[in-house]
C-alpha cells in the first residue's frame, strides 16, 4: 500500500507511486537520493537533480535517526493505525478527497492549505469566471486530528456546510456527503 503525498503543483494528496498527479496532470519528479517529490530542478532537501518519478524505481524510505537533519526532514510522523487504537469491529469512516459542483461542471481535489478564490489560490482556472465568488473566498485544510476542514476568508457572499453559514476564519468540519457551499455554488464531498 503506498503513501499519500501531496503534489508539489497543486498540493492535492495523491498517492506516493503515482508518476502524474491524478488532479492535475503534472508530471512527478523526484530526488533520487531523498525519495522527496519536487518541483524544478534540484531536491530542495539535498540539491540532487530531480528525475522523473515514471523512471525512479522508489523504495520505502526508513531514515536512520542520525541521518534525519530534523529542520529539513520531510518525512511526515506515521499517522495512527485505526486497528491497534479503534475497538475490534468499528471501522474508520472513509476521508473526502474532492468537491464536486455537477451544476458548474468543477471538480476540486482536496489540498491540505489550498486557497479557493477568482483571483487567488490553487483553483483560480476553476472560479475566475465565477462572479460570486470572492477573490480569495475560503481555505481548505486539516485538522490536527485528521478530518478536512473549510474557513471562510471573510467572503462577500459566504461559505456554508450542509446551509450552516460559517463565521469568517472559523474552520468547520466536512464530511463525505455534506454539502459544501461557495458563494451561490453547491458542492457534494466524495
């Protein structure tokens, strides 16, 4: 089973041996040296070259401590595993990773910090022809403990789950099958 990494482009979660990103098409380059996704030319981490992720055979990384410089480590904590913390018998309810508008034809993957805007953010191409929305409308992020979550950025025309308008800079919590409202466009979580 392989990782989830976030896309160096448009920083939506893909999964670590993906040599496109399944959102928006870029190519995935990596160091071969680090194991790091980037962007360019060089590692950020090491300044190793990059290589295309479809010619990099990757293995799974387990750094030993005394090479880990702890200020430029990009290896994120393992999250919890749901078997060994959750009561036998209950299972994990399955994360959002996208809103879809049928009616405006947009499809958003979820980016851990992805700015929502006609004139700012990750989904500019997708808004700026929509006069509703406010230049830079809403974020998309997670919690500490895991679940997605949507604040307002003090919109004009606001931003509401499931027809609750929420408070500017406040985050709420969304849900597969909440409805996520932007300005006057309806989105459903998958």
């Amino acid at each position: 089973m392989s990782t989830l990494v976030n896309c160096p482009k448009c920083r939506v979660e893909i999964e670590s041996d993906s040599y496109y990103c399944d959102q928006c098409g870029v190519e995935l380059y990596i160091c071969p040296q680090c194991h790091v996704f980037g962007k360019g030319k060089r590692c950020t981490q090491c300044g190793q070259p990059l290589v295309s992720a479809a010619n990099q055979v990757v293995s799974p990384v387990h750094p030993s401590t005394s090479s880990v410089n702890s200020s430029a480590s990009s290896v994120s904590p393992a999250p919890f595993e749901p078997e060994k913390t959750m009561r036998p018998g209950v299972s994990v309810p399955p994360l959002p990773v996208r809103l879809v508008c049928s009616a405006a034809g947009i499809r958003l993957g979820l980016g851990n910090g992805a700015v929502i805007g006609r004139r700012k953010g990750d989904y500019v191409s997708a808004f700026a022809s929509q006069g509703y929305v406010s230049g830079t409308h809403a974020r998309l992020q997670k919690s500490t403990s895991g679940q997605w979550e949507i604040v307002d950025l003090d919109s004009t025309n606001g931003t509401f789950v499931n027809g609750n308008r929420l408070s500017p800079n406040v985050p709420a919590v969304f849900s597969i099958g909440d409805i996520v409202r932007i300005a006057n466009l309806d989105f459903k979580v998958e």
